[in-house]
C-alpha cells in the first residue's frame, strides 16, 4: 500500500513537473530550470517504467481474454506461449519500477572527500594505495568528473602513505559511497627478488562532502597552527610558514595539510577536508545505523578486515560484501570498474526493496546486511 501511495504521489509530481519546464519564469532562472530537468529525468524514468507495466497488463488482459475463448488448438498454443512471455515481462518491468519507487539518498548527488591510506604491508601496501588512486582517477575521468590533490604523502617508490582527493561531479557519493573500507592485495611485489607473492591492504574512506551552510564550524572552536612545510626538500620548502594544521576541539579531529605554496590555499583545503569528517560525525549521530560511520569505514588497516581482494597471478578482484568475484583485474585497475559499482549499488537497493523502512534504511547498513 505504502509503495503504491508513493508511485501515485511521484506521478502527480511529473504532471506538475512536466508543466513546470514550460515555465518561461522557470527557463529563465538557469539554476532553477537545472534543478527542474534533473527532477523531471528521475520521474520521467518512473513515468515510463509505469507506463510499461500498465501496456504489459494490458496486454496480459487480451492474451488471457483470447485464450477464454479461441477454439482453434494451435492460436490456443500460440496465446499460451505470448501469455508466458508477457508474465517474463512483467515480472522484470515491476523489479525495475520498483527500484526507481525506492527514495534517493540526499546523499547519493554529493561530491566527496576520498581518504587513501596504506595499512598493513610498509612500501607493497603504499605501492598499492597508488594504484587504487589511479584506478579512481580514471574511473572519474570516464565520467566527467573533477579529481583535485587535496593532500599527499608520498613514499620514495612512488607509492602512497596517504593521499585525500577531492572528487566533483554528478553522483559521486551515489557511485563511490561503498568503497569505503579495506582493499587487499596479493601479488609478487617489484621489491621481491624470491617472487614470493605477498599480502598486503589499503584502507580507504568515502566522506560526502559538506556545504558550508550544512555544518556549523565556529571560528572560535578551531585552533590553527601554521608551520614550514615538511619533506624532502625542493625551491619553497621549509623556506615559509605555508603548511597549516587545523584542530577541531569539540571533535577532536585534526586536519594538515602543505601541498600548496600559499598558506591562505592550504587553509582552504584543510577546511574542506575537516567539515567533511565533522559532517560524516554529525550523520552518524543522527543514524543509528551509521554509528562510528568513518571508524568502521577505514578499520584498523589489518589484512583480515576486507571489503575486496585484488589477486594479481589470478587476475582476480572478490567483492566480499556481495559474493562477486569477476576475472578482469587488468582492466578494473585500469578504471574499467562500472560492472563492479553497479552490482554493489544494485545489491544494496534489492535489500532495500525487502525492507518496509525505505525511509530509514541506509545503503550501506543493508549491503552489510544482505552479506552477513
């Protein structure tokens, strides 16, 4: 009943919608004719899904009314047969209206803050964590998003001790949301002269990034320290007080950051990274369901907390959540990785069309769910 309230009240949105678009006050106001269009694609989506299930019936209605009635053995077969192939139909146009009738997380159009950290492993697990980067990266460029360094700490082999990105863009969170947690890797490492093949793991953590009008930071509950930027050396380091770290008292949290030359842009970044954790603090209190949202995303770095293993002499890449195991590492690493996120989005919303809370349910609480 609940589902059928909902598709009701979604369709009388595209009536009032579909008039909108119309609208020349509406065209005019860019943002709000953007904002407009992206609602109507959704519900069109819905509108057409419905559509197709009531054309189905329809014609499940004849098919059954000529099988009442038709005589002749060989049209009775024929209906027979059509009236097995509709039912197929049916059954798949409903599992996909069903889908689209599941209420969108706010979250899923964020952009986000991405933490890549080695864990257990020393240079391997760094190597690794370079390559999960790049295999984002060019995920992201597939998709037309924007990838920006916020910060970097890189190892002397080219690999990664941390590394957090900023990623803009359509559907971010939507797309990115369960890669939280451990990756682990097995392979030979290029620093292994037996060729023995070696364990290691990346942790990673995915937070929506917050507006500034969705979380309140207040100047007062900062304190901010600037510094001569650490490393190796190079023309500005350690010449100018550029680096800054911003500690957030009531959470304690604790953001630096030095990459740029210019203390006022690594103050910016810092405090993009900091209303990000603040904000995912702030979700969690307000979910159950999310407690400890960023301490269960990122665990502890050991090997044997996993969400995914990459097994490089098998080619292999397992999805431990959902059960999937695809033989394409080559090209996953590669950013070719849109059968892996549309299965783990697509066993997350099948939890979710078993539960009766969609309003309550959180994808991630559901995909841990559904595997357990």
């Amino acid at each position: 009943m609940e589902k059928n309230e909902r598709l009701r009240g979604l369709l009388l949105r595209y009536d009032e919608v579909s008039l909108l678009i119309q609208d020349p006050n509406v065209v005019k106001d860019q943002h709000a004719y953007r904002n407009i269009m992206k609602e109507y694609a959704q519900l069109n989506a819905v509108a057409e899904a419905q559509g197709e299930v009531s054309g189905l019936c329809s014609q499940m209605s004849d098919a059954k009314t000529l099988l009442q009635h038709e005589k002749d053995p060989e049209i009775r077969e024929l209906a027979k047969e059509e009236l097995q192939d509709l039912e197929r139909r049916l059954r798949n146009a409903e599992d996909r209206l069903k889908v689209l009738l599941i209420p969108k997380d706010p979250l899923d159009e964020k952009n986000i803050i991405m933490e890549i950290r080695a864990g257990t492993g020393g240079d391997e697990a760094a190597l690794f964590g370079a390559d999960l980067f790049r295999m984002y990266a060019r995920f992201a460029e597939t998709k037309g998003w924007k990838f920006e360094i916020m910060s970097v700490n890189e190892t002397e082999l080219g690999g990664f001790k941390e590394i957090i990105i900023s990623i803009s863009g359509n559907n971010v969170y939507e797309n990115l949301r369960y890669e939280s947690g451990v990756h682990r890797v097995q392979r030979v490492p290029a620093t292994e002269a037996s060729g023995r093949i070696h364990t290691s793991a990346v942790t990673v953590a995915v937070l929506p990034e917050a507006d500034e009008t969705e979380i309140d930071i207040r100047p007062e509950d900062l304190r901010i320290d600037v510094m001569r930027a650490g490393g190796p050396g190079g023309q500005c380091v350690n010449t100018t007080d550029s680096a800054v770290r911003i500690t957030h008292i009531p959470s304690g949290v604790v953001v630096h950051c030095q990459d740029e030359k210019s203390q006022i842009k690594n103050k910016a970044k810092a405090m993009r990274i900091l209303r990000a954790r603040v904000y995912e603090m702030e979700a969690a209190k307000a979910h159950s369901e999310r407690a400890e949202a960023r301490k269960n995303q990122i665990g502890s770095g050991d090997r044997s907390e996993r969400i995914r293993t990459y097994n490089f002499p098998q080619n292999r890449v397992t999805d431990h959540r959902i059960n999937l195991t695809l033989y394409k590492l080559d090209l996953i690493m590669q950013g070719t990785v849109e059968e892996l996120f549309d299965a783990l989005k697509l066993s997350a919303k099948e939890a979710m069309l078993g539960s009766d809370r969609f309003e309550s349910e959180q994808p991630e609480t559901l995909l841990k769910a559904a595997s357990s």
